[in-house]
C-alpha cells in the first residue's frame, strides 16, 4: 500500500505544504555582487558546456548514419603526410 491508499492523506500533505509556504515572511536578504556574478559565470560555462557536448553528440550520430570517413579534424588524429607508406 503506497502513501496514496491511505484516505486523506495527500490532503493532509496538502494542506501542512500550503501552511509551510503561507507562513514565511521577508527573508530580508540579497545577493552581493560578487555572488551574482559567480551565478552568471556559472550559468554562462553550463550553457557552453552543453552546446560542445550536443555538437559532439551530433558530429557522432551524423558519422553513424553516412557513409564518409571521418576527416582528421573530427577524430582527432593526425593527417596523414603525403610520402608516408600506407
């Protein structure tokens, strides 16, 4: 039997939720500076990380699904020089 089973319950939740959100009052607090650029900074790099891991992400499906090789740049190897045995 889970917490909803019980009659009355999710009700009870309910209402100690809406009390517990009713009765704050003014945090009477602020955020300097300093920690708001902290919060930019980090936002900013979360933004750029994830547009450099879904372009990665992309680059590998579109290697799965065609046919070409992939070129040097994309792999990460070396371009091979032009009198080097094959």
């Amino acid at each position: 039997m889970g917490i909803a089973s019980k009659p009355g319950i999710l009700r009870h939740a309910a209402m100690a939720a809406a009390l517990a959100l009713g009765a704050v009052g003014p945090a009477q607090a602020y955020i300097d500076p300093g920690t708001g650029s902290m919060l930019l900074q980090m936002i900013g790099a979360g933004i750029a990380g994830a547009i450099f891991y879904f372009r990665e992400l992309r680059m590998k499906l579109i290697a799965m699904f065609t046919r070409r090789g992939a070129t040097a740049a994309e792999d990460g190897s070396d371009a091979p020089s032009g009198d080097a045995p094959r």
